[in-house]
C-alpha cells in the first residue's frame, strides 16, 4: 500500500487510501505516525551522508534515513527528494542539512569578525542572504548558529563563535536565528535552523577541540548558556549536543543538559540532534560499550536524531522490542521530526530548481552586503603614525606578504560552496582603488605556510617604496573545527619578514588576516599602523581598501580579548575580582606582592575587548552616573 502519494500538480500531497484527517500538523503528525512501523519510525531519526557505505537510494525506499547530510549539489537533492517523496511507501521528505555558517556561495566575515561589527541588523540580513542561496539549492536545515562562548583563543572554532561575551553572544545568536528562519523563498521554501553545540563546548580543556570540560554549574549557567537560550527564545527549531563529555557525562547523552536544562527548564519543544558520530563516540569517550549501548544512552538522555554514527540504525529497533527503550520516547522523537518537516512546507515543496537556482547565486545585492559586512567587522588597532587613510596620491606603496595576492584564505574556514576564482586578492584590489598617482609594488616574501622565505623581492619592493603594506597571518585552514594552535604567534618566518622589513625604516602598515585572536605584542608594537582584517569572506579585499582609503571609516570592536602571550589564557574581561586583585588592569611585574598578577607578564591583555579604534578622535567627557546607586534590577 502506498501512504501518501505526492500529486506533482498540486501543492499540497495527497494521501491515496487513508487521507490525514484534515486539519493543523498536530493532526497531520499523528496521522502520519500511526501509520509508520517500527523500522520506519527510526528510519526517520537516521541522518546519513553518502559516504555510507550503504545503498542510500535502497534505505531511501524503505523508509530508513529521514535526513541527509552534506549534499550539496541540488541535483542529486532533487533525486534523493524524489526517491524518498515517491518511491517509499509513506513518501515522508527528506530534511536536508548543512552547515552555511558564514554564507553559501558569497561568503561573509567569518563569524567572530561579524560579531565585531555589534551590527544585530547587518548579522541578521547576512543570515537571511546566506540561506537564501543554500535554500535555493536544497539545504532545509542549517547547522548553525554556533554560540559556544569562546575564551581560549586556541581552540580553532573561536572563529565559528561570538567570542567571549555571554550578552553578545546572546544578542548575535538572536540576530542568526531570526535571520536564518524568517527567510522564505517566492514558493515558501526555507530552512530550520540549528544553534549549537550543547553545551559548553567552547570551554575545551587547554583549547584543544573535541577535549574534556568541567565547570561548575553556576559558571554554565551563567556564562555558557545565555547564547544557547537566547536561540531558542528567539525560536530556534533545533539544537545540536556537541562533541565534549560535560562534568564526566558525554554531552550527547547528557541527561543533565538535555532532560533537565533544555526541556525541563526552558521547555524547548523542537529537534535534537547530535554531532556527527558523536553518537558512536561514546565508545570512546568510555561512556558506552559498544555501539548498541551507546544508542541506548543517547536516547534515554534524548537525541531524536543520530547524525553519522549508524547507532541508531543498526541497534535501536532491537533495543525497542527488548524492552529497553519506551516506543513512546520513539514516538515523541518521530513527532518532532514530522513536525519539522511540515513546519518546513516540506511536503509541499520537497523540491528545487536545479537550474533556477543557479540565479539565485552571487547576486549583486549580496555582494554589497558581503562588501558591507567585511568592513563593519575590521578593527583598526592601531594608527599612532596617522598612516591610515593613505594619503590622497603621490605616494609608492609596496605590498608585501603571504596573505597580499591570496584568494582562497580570505573567505575564512567554513566556506567550501565558496569559489576562490570568485574572490579579489588585495593586490587586484589596491591596483583599483589606490587614489591616483599612487604606485604600487609587489612582493610575496613569504609562503602562506610561512615556512619558506623570499626576503631579496620583499626588500627590493621595499626599497622603492615610502610605505609598505603587509599583509601578513593566518591561512584560512588553521582554524575552524579541529584546528587549535598552541602557539598564537604569526605562522612560520612571518615575524622575521615583517623584521627585515621594519629594520629598512619605511613605515609599516600592517593588514592582519586571522581566524581567532593572536598573540602578537612585538607586531604590534613595531608596526606604525594595524589594521585587523579577520577573514572577511569574498569581499574582504575590497572591503579593506574601502577602510584603507578612507571611504569608508572603520567601527569594528573586538567580540574578545587578545592575549599578549598564550599563558595569559584564558583571558576575558569579565572576569572575577579574587580576593587579591591587581592594583590596576594592566599591573606592570614585579610591582605588586601577593596580588593576582604574573611574575613575568602583564595582566592586561594586548588588546581588550571591545577594543577599535577609528578615524576621527572621540573624547567622553563630564560623564554623570544617574542614579549613583543601582539595584539588581534598576537601570
Ligand atoms: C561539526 C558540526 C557540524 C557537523 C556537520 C561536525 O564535525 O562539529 O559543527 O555541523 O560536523 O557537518
């Protein structure tokens, strides 16, 4: 018998035999799932990629993968869609998730750089352009945002983040959710959207991804979960657990997390679900025997959906006939997946336009937000010599740097619909945009790596020039998930580039392009102007030149702190007073005894947060606190 057939004519499916009662999705939801049997019903909580070593199509027809992952050509969608939708026997669609975390194919700033715009408005819309073009081609589910607070710089996904700030973060995580779901295309299609990773998983132990965190309850609850609720109060349909065992309990069988924060106390309704594979992990982790266990773990503390790890798949019907898991848990679960796909319109629209959508694509109205974005997101750290905006012409500029002709790691770590043939290098840029009668040279100095130096070039261009420009810092892959660092300064020989270069006694701009915040005291000290350029996404290069010409002015401020030296990590401003704090925030060594400062470091950090400076002077004068005394609840 089949279920549901989809009437390609109209809109809405049509049920050939026992049609839904007619009615809100609650009704279609039940419907639907007294219809479904067993291997059915987990089929729907299976989210599988094509590297199963699996026949997808042959599982598609049975019923026993509810959910895709990374697919991102719309033509296989559309043929997957079309097997799940009309080859099944109850023909339930597919959701079909991917991670657009700081856009599809235009790329934006990565994330932390755009919360350094503290633009809610420009993140919010940066959402909306992004999964616009990902619906477009297929994707109904988002993975992100990602919220985790990130106070340790080394950890690689700081990059992915809000940085270090709970009310920020709070506020950025809004802006994601409503961006990301409010979105509709001209037919209705949209996409759900994930926040992530529940919980604390930005607290990895030393700043390695993936480590061991444990905290107290109260620092969780009042510094890790703001962002995280923030979401869901801005009505996030799903929330993904995260890789980190949490308090000796893996996250993603973490009852604590999952039964008592997020669905008793916030009465969060929508889907969990895990990281991939972070299911199967818990093997690993120690925290189950085998596979089958560690199903059985997971959806006890409440995982409705196994992404990747086969768990589910293989062990979780045996584990319903033995008794060992309630068919009601199943039910609850397969509900919240029915119900988010009929949220979605899924069952209305299962499909794309392969073609049409290719228009949808790198329009010109997201190229000048993309434009807008990098330039809102650049912090200018430094300008004492005044060098910045350049000077109206006249003047012989030598670009220099790793970083100088480099397309591919300006669009950050998270950008692989992203097309690097699509992207200006700031040379191509700076040849557009230098004011006339400028002249510009170029040398490359240096390997991306940093490993290999070509000194003789970068000083002949320096030679004949009056300012050098160098572009100098991090390749896009060196952060992002599963790339900390434990060393903070710049990669490689860069440092003994930018020395032979300042030792020449030009000024030296330099334009710094990083995923996370570096330890960099000598280079900033050295150099005459700074001017933090992250990775700024597709239009990074003429964003930057925008700011360095004076077009455009720059009003980013740092979402997080930068360290003077990694030992000063973790390093936030808010952070507590102890019982001995230092005399002043940034006490000098060996000037204070028995207070909380290090023998041979600085207490400041090199940068703080909120930090940015601009082109026009600001002076804050006659400041007047009203009223002198404030309440717990006053303003
Ligand atoms: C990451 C998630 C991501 C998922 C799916 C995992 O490795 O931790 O952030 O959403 O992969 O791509």
């Amino acid at each position: 018998m089949k279920g549901i057939i989809l009437n390609m004519q109209s809109k809405s499916p049509i049920i050939s035999s026992n049609p839904p009662p007619p009615g809100d999705i609650k009704d279609k939801v039940s419907y639907l799932l007294s219809q479904m049997n067993l291997e059915e019903k987990i089929g729907q909580m299976v989210q599988a990629d094509l590297t199963w070593k699996q026949d997808i199509p042959q599982l598609l027809r049975e019923g026993r993968v509810g959910a895709l992952l990374t697919v991102h050509d719309p033509a296989v969608i559309n043929r997957l869609q079309h097997i799940a939708v009309e080859e099944s026997r109850l023909g339930i669609p597919l959701l079909v998730g991917n991670d657009i975390i700081h856009g599809y194919r235009t790329i934006f700033p990565i994330p932390l750089a755009l919360a350094g715009s503290w633009d809610m408005d420009l993140i919010e819309r940066v959402a909306a352009a992004s999964i616009a073009e990902a619906v477009s081609a297929g994707t109904n589910w988002n993975y992100a945002p990602m919220v985790d607070i990130s106070r340790d710089p080394r950890w690689g996904r700081v990059a992915e983040s809000a940085g270090e700030d709970p009310l920020l973060s709070s506020q950025v995580a809004r802006a994601w959710v409503r961006g990301y779901q409010n979105y509709r295309d001209a037919d209705g299609r949209r996409a759900a959207a994930c926040v992530k990773h529940f919980a604390a998983y930005g607290a990895a132990e030393a700043g390695k991804d993936y480590n061991t965190v444990d905290m107290s309850e109260r620092r969780l609850r009042e510094e890790y979960l703001p962002p995280y609720r923030a979401a869901i109060q801005a009505g996030v349909e799903s929330v993904m657990t995260s890789f980190n065992d949490f308090n000796g309990q893996p996250a993603t069988a973490n009852t604590f997390l999952l039964q008592q924060i997020l669905r008793k106390e916030w009465g969060f309704e929508g889907l969990i679900v895990s990281d991939f594979d972070s299911v199967g992990e818990l093997v690993l982790h120690g925290f189950a025997r085998d596979h089958k266990e560690a199903a059985l773990r997971s959806m006890l503390a409440g995982i409705d959906m196994d992404m990747m790890s086969n768990a589910y798949h293989f062990y979780l019907t045996d584990l319903v006939r033995e008794g060992k898991v309630p068919l009601e848990l199943i039910d609850a679960s397969v509900r919240r997946i029915l119900t988010l796909k009929f949220n979605l319109g899924l069952f209305e629209h299962p499909y794309v336009d392969e073609k049409a959508c290719q228009q949808a694509m790198f329009l010109p109205a997201a190229l000048q937000l993309a434009e807008k974005a990098a330039e809102e997101s650049m912090v200018l750290l430094k300008n004492e010599s005044g060098l910045l905006p350049l000077a109206a012409g006249g003047t012989r500029y030598a670009l220099i740097g790793p970083l100088a002709n480099e397309r591919t790691s300006l669009m950050g770590c998270w950008s692989f619909d992203g097309r690097p043939e699509e992207v200006e290098t700031l040379k191509e840029a700076l040849q557009k945009q230098l004011p006339a009668g400028s002249r510009l040279t170029y040398a490359q100095g240096c390997s991306l790596n940093g490993e290999t130096l070509a000194l003789e070039s970068a000083l002949a261009a320096a030679e004949q020039a009056d300012v050098i420009l160098l572009a100098l810092g991090e390749e896009h892959t060196l952060s992002g998930e599963a790339h900390s660092r434990a060393h903070l300064g710049l990669p490689g020989r860069q440092m003994e580039l930018f020395n032979a270069l300042q030792n020449t006694g030009k000024p030296v701009i330099t334009l710094l392009f990083c995923g996370r915040p570096l330890a960099i005291p000598e280079l900033v000290e050295k150099s005459a102007s700074l001017l933090l350029a992250w990775h700024g996404g597709t239009c990074t290069a003429r964003a930057l030149c925008n700011l360095l010409t004076g077009q455009s002015v720059p009003s980013g401020r740092l979402p997080v702190s930068f360290p003077r030296s990694v030992g000063q990590i973790p390093l936030y401003y808010a952070h507590k007073r102890t019982g001995r704090p230092a005399d002043t925030s940034g006490t000098l060594q060996f000037n204070s005894a028995h207070r909380s400062i290090y023998l041979d470091e600085n207490n400041a950090p090199l940068f703080p947060f909120g930090f940015g400076l601009s082109y026009s002077q600001v002076e804050y004068s006659d400041l007047q606190l009203n009223p002198l005394n404030i309440t717990a609840e006053g303003q």
